[in-house]
C-alpha cells in the first residue's frame, strides 16, 4: 500500500464510537486518532462484513445499535 496520502476522509462519530476508537489508539500505543483509524481500517477489511446491500442507510452501520431518532435505544437521553 502507498504511504502516499493524497485523500483526506472526513467521518462524523458518536461520543461512545469516539471513545472506542481513543480506547483501541491508547490500548495499542498508537501515535494519533488517525493512525487508530487506519488500523481499524485495516482490520475491517480484512474481515470483511459489509454486504453490498441496497438502500440501506448511512446509520445503519454505526457501531451501536440506535433508535430511530438516532440515540441509542434504551439510553437515559434516549427517555427525554
């Protein structure tokens, strides 16, 4: 792969996948919330998952499990 780095990615995270994201960063030493990312990147694709599907949205691939207001089902701000 290049080292060459010509796109920038702008991704939008809930706190809670913030936090995931700065826990796996800080668990593996890693230098900075991009160098996680692309790790994660990295190991995502390796896995695999994503199916191709049509029509499904944006949201439905957060890393928890959200209502349709977008809060997560279940949570304290989710009854206000």
């Amino acid at each position: 792969m290049s080292e060459m780095r010509g796109e920038r990615l702008q991704v939008m995270l809930s706190p809670e996948e913030l936090a995931l994201v700065d826990d796996f960063r800080f668990q593996h030493r890693m230098p900075t919330r991009a160098a996680a990312v692309r790790e994660l990147l990295r190991h995502g694709l390796g896995v695999g998952g994503a199916d191709g599907v049509s029509g499904v949205k944006s949201a439905n691939y957060g890393v928890f499990n959200r209502g349709p207001d977008g809060h997560t089902q279940g949570s304290p701000e989710a009854a206000e």
